[in-house]
C-alpha cells in the first residue's frame, strides 16, 4: 500500500478540492499555509481517529520502567509463551508520560509479579497517533509519508479546508475593508463563515465515523481509608 507525501496530499486532493488549478494559485493561502493546514489536521485526528499497533516489551529482573517506542494509549498487556502464543492478558499494569522528550513518550511502570522467564514475553497493545506527512531532522522539515489509508485521507482535506476557510474568515472580518479589496468577490464573510463551519461539521463527523475500533475498559483502583 502506498501512502501519500505531503506535497501529493495537497495538490492531489487539497487543491482540487478548493478549484485551484495552479499549486500557485493563493487564493486560500500558499503553499505553506496550505501545508500547515494539513499537518494541523492531521494532528486533531488524535486521541479518536488513531492507529492500532503492537510492541514488545524486553521484560528484565532489574529494569523498573520501559520506554514504549511507539505506543501513546496503552490498551493492554499480552503475556505470550515461547510459541508467541497468547496465555494471558495482564491487566494490572501502570503508565506514566515522559514529557521531557519530543515528542513525549509513555513508560511503563513494571509490576510486582512480572520477571524475566524463558519462554515468556511481554507484547504491548495501544494506539498511536497517525503519522503525518512530515517530520524534522537538524536541516529543519522533511517530506515523508503518512501511515493514513488513502480512503481515509478525504478527512484530512475536511480538516484542511476548513482551517483555510477559518483562516480567510479572519482576515474578512472588517467587512468594509473586505469589500473594497474583494470588490470581483461575490462571497461575503457570512457565507465564507457558513463555509468553515460546514467544512468543520464534516471533519468532526468524520473522525467520528472511523474513531477507534477496539476499545477495552479502564476501571480506577480506589483506595479505601
């Protein structure tokens, strides 16, 4: 499966979806606005549209907390055998969120009952935020591909579309002055307002619509006096 780049992101979907015919073209922001409207839509996806995924975790003797590399919402625990056959799900288990790092990353606290056994590991199952289309090295933004289905990527030109509106919105706001430099435009601030909140409506039901389909429950310990 192929995924989408930022730069094909934008003129592939975002701008046919606004009418622009020129990556060029403005008329919504330039490139780089429109760029920063998709990353910021890419990151309101999380917490309720996010990515299922799995690590192991390297249980020692010594070790007292783990770094999980990929995992942001821990769901649960898989003690697997030598096999890597499930045996028992562990659900007596605490994290806490490094924020020191960035991006900030989820420790987990080791138990009492744990310890190194032969034969026996340890599999993490949580979610993680979907990828954006970029990320930074020591020369500043790179290009990469997201991990977003391409069926799915017409959220994210929602999410886009409505952060342009919004953002055009705000700079029509003194309608006088928008009439006098917008006198060839028939679309007033009202209807462009009218526009965001339709973009935004979509966007959110959206999310809604694909949010996370495996869900288990967390139950609070509570300590009694």
């Amino acid at each position: 499966m192929a995924f989408k780049t930022l730069a094909e992101i934008r003129t592939e979907l975002v701008n046919v979806d606004l009418g622009l015919l020129e990556d060029t073209d403005d008329r919504f922001g330039d490139v780089t606005a429109r760029n920063v409207a998709i990353t910021d839509a890419f990151r309101r996806l999380w917490p309720t549209m996010a990515r299922l995924v799995r690590e192991d975790v390297a249980i020692e003797d010594r070790a007292v907390d783990y770094t999980l590399a990929t995992i942001r919402d821990l769901l649960t625990l898989e003690i697997l055998d030598s096999e890597g056959i499930v045996v028992k799900e562990e659900r007596n288990w605490r994290t806490w969120v490094d924020e020191q790092g960035d991006p900030p990353t989820v420790r987990l606290l080791k138990n009492r009952g744990w310890s190194a056994q032969a034969g026996i590991s340890v599999r993490a199952v949580g979610y993680t935020p979907y990828q954006a289309p970029y990320e930074y090295d020591s020369e500043g933004l790179v290009e990469v591909p997201c991990d977003l289905e391409e069926r799915l990527l017409w959220i994210v030109v929602y999410g886009a579309r409505a952060f342009l509106y919004r953002r055009r919105f705000n700079q029509w706001v003194d309608f006088e002055q928008h009439q006098v430099q917008n006198r060839d435009n028939a679309t007033s601030p009202s209807e462009l307002f009218s526009m965001y909140q339709d973009s935004e409506r979509q966007f959110q039901q959206g999310i809604a619509d694909h949010g996370r389909t495996l869900v288990l429950p967390k139950t609070a310990r509570l300590r009694r006096r």
